[in-house]
C-alpha cells in the first residue's frame, strides 16, 4: 500500500521497469491453469496464464462466514471502525443474535449501554462512542 498518488505513481513505474528488464530478450506464451496442474509447462518464466485466467484464479471467491458477512455490514455504518465492528461481531456473531440482545433490552439507555460497554481494540481499553452507537 503507497501514502499517496504519487507513490503509486513511482511503485507502478519501478515495477514496470523490472517486468521489462526480465523479459526483454523472451518470447512468452500463453497457458491455461489447467495446463500448469498438469505438468505440460516447462518454463514458468515464458509461459504465462492469459489475463482471462489470471483474473479467474486470483478472484476472492471464497465463500464468507456469516460472522464475517455481518462484519461486513456493519462497515457500511458511517463512523464504525473496524474494530468496532470486531468488537460487535466478537461479542454476537450473527446479526440476529445482535438484534436478539437489542431487543432484549427495555429502554434505550439499555441498548446503547449493550454497545457502549464493548471494549475495542488490542488492549480492550478503549468503548464504542455514544455518538457512534
């Protein structure tokens, strides 16, 4: 991750000058993943997944807890942190237990007390703000 545009701008540069250096002098061609699990490529170097296969095989289509879909939604939140949001998954897991313990509560002074009271962060030291909750 760069500060800013312009250490974008100097990683994406440097980089590009690398990949020309190394293949300068090579004839690449293309393969398919599945030609690469088969052992039918020899050099890795001058072979390379089309961008169709790349894009594929680096996608992240991994299929998300529903602790971490929660998470998720809470980050939608304006002013909920990660943390916060860790904080609120860690202590209900799921959305309905959540809202189970809202509404469990009798008064408003309860439920924002329900989130208030949450530690936050690495030394648990710091709460979720009124202002947020």
């Amino acid at each position: 991750k760069t500060r800013d545009q312009k250490g974008s701008i100097e990683f994406l540069t440097l980089f590009t000058r690398i990949l020309q250096k190394k293949y300068q002098n090579v004839t690449l061609h293309s393969c398919t993943q599945a030609d690469i699990t088969n052992g039918l490529v020899k050099d890795r170097d001058s072979c390379l997944l089309t961008f169709q296969q790349l894009n594929a095989s680096s996608r992240k289509n991994r299929k998300m807890t529903l602790k971490e879909i929660f998470a998720k939604m809470l980050l939608k939140l304006k002013g909920l942190s990660v943390e916060m949001a860790q904080a609120i998954v860690d202590e209900y897991e799921t959305p309905t237990r959540f809202r189970d313990a809202l509404l469990g509560c009798d008064s408003l002074k309860e439920k924002l007390a329900l989130i208030q009271e949450l530690s936050v962060g690495l030394n648990s030291k710091r709460k979720i703000p009124k202002t947020i909750c």
